[in-house]
C-alpha cells in the first residue's frame, strides 16, 4: 500500500474538479478524499496499490480535466489506514 498527497493548480475550481476525480475513482481501487482550498488550489490524498494509484492519478491527468491542470505537486505520504471509499470533503 502506499499514500500519494497532491496539490493541483490551475482552472481547478469551478470547473466540477472534485466530483470528475471521484468518478475517475470508480475505475480504481483506491482510497481517499479532494477537497477546495481557499487559495484556488485542489488537494487530494489518495490510498492504495502502487500500481492502481499510479494509474488513478494518470487518469486525472489524461482526462477532461488536463486543459484546467496547471501544475501538480505529487508527494509520497505512508498511506493512511481510516480511509473508506473516496469522499469529497467541504
């Protein structure tokens, strides 16, 4: 298992970020939330296998959403044990 910690920048907001990444996550086993921040950025920590987070995040970036994404910063976290399902956090 591992645990990826990511900040999005761009056109993140308003521009139905969060809930695209959580129907990404229904090809993928994984783990997590994404949340708004005050500051226009998206974050998201995301749990699982190696393999299956490696391509939940690709799948973001190859999605609809690329056009929006400006920068992401990608960091490896231990990955937590109490997540259940993906949830969109306020």
């Amino acid at each position: 298992m591992t645990g990826r910690h990511v900040f999005y920048e761009g056109r993140v907001q308003g521009v139905g970020f969060r809930w695209t990444v959580k129907n990404i996550t229904r090809g993928y086993e994984v783990t997590g939330w994404v949340k708004n921040l005050p500051d226009g950025r998206v974050e998201m920590q995301v749990c699982g296998e190696k393999d299956e987070v490696d391509a939940f995040l690709e799948a973001i970036e190859e999605s609809d959403l690329k056009s929006h994404i400006k920068k992401v910063d990608v960091s490896v976290i231990p990955p937590p044990t109490d997540f259940r399902g993906f949830e969109i956090r306020e």
